[in-house]
C-alpha cells in the first residue's frame, strides 16, 4: 500500500511539496495554481480537483509566528544601527515600522500558504473526543 503522505490520496502521484503551496499559490493536494483567490486570501476550493480549502483553519498562527520573528529581527537591527550609527530618533520612526510592515505582509502569503499545506498533509482536524 503507497504511504499516503507521499501519494496523491492513495494513487501513484506524489503531493507537492508544502513550500510550493505558499511560494506559487498551489493546491496540497494536486499542485495546480489555485489556493488563493487574492494575495492573502484563501480560495473557497481547487477548480482542478475540488479540494476544499475552506476546510482548513490556519487562523493567525503566520501572522503570529511572523510578528514575533521578524518583530524580533527588526529589534536586533533596530539596536545594531543605533549603536553602530546613532541616527537621530526620528530616523527610527521613520525607518522601521515600514521595513516590519513590508516583511510581515511580503511574507503572509507564504507562510499561509505552507500552514495550509501542511495542516492537509498531516490531516490536522478541529479537536474531537475520538475518532469519527
């Protein structure tokens, strides 16, 4: 029996990588270019194989992760400026909240996108009691 982590719903295609559902807006399951309807929006289901995306729940777990990893990246950056090159204040204010907005927002799409993916390839489910 193929494993089905591997295969395409127990046939003989692989599933595509979990990266490339958030780098090219592919489905989980078929690879076809259509898991979202916008830049960060879900679509509803795959036209090409009716996977239905509306399924899945990723909630704000990237914009999370994301706040909190380029959050404390920008901090790191933020002190290495002011103590390698000590700009005025208002260069700060003027530089870094655009520089975190653009990361976080540049990065969303991926991040949901692989989430997506991954919570399809390991079957995460709402919490239930036992197995239906």
């Amino acid at each position: 029996m193929a494993d089905p982590i591997q295969s395409h719903e127990g046939g003989g295609r692989p599933l595509p990588p979990p990266i490339a559902s958030g780098l090219y807006g592919c489905c989980p399951r078929c690879g076809a270019k259509t898991l979202f309807r916008s830049f960060t929006a879900f679509a509803d289901r795959c036209s090409a194989c009716g996977l239905q995306f509306s399924d899945f729940n990723v909630g704000d777990g990237p914009v999370v992760f994301l706040t909190l990893g380029i959050g404390a990246m920008v901090t790191i950056l933020a002190l290495w400026v002011e103590f390698g090159l000590s700009p005025p204040f208002w260069a700060h204010l003027l530089l870094w909240p655009p520089v975190t907005l653009a990361l976080v927002v540049g990065s969303l799409r991926v991040a949901k996108g692989l989430l997506l993916a991954l919570e399809f390839r390991n079957r995460a489910r709402e919490g239930r009691l036992h197995e239906d």
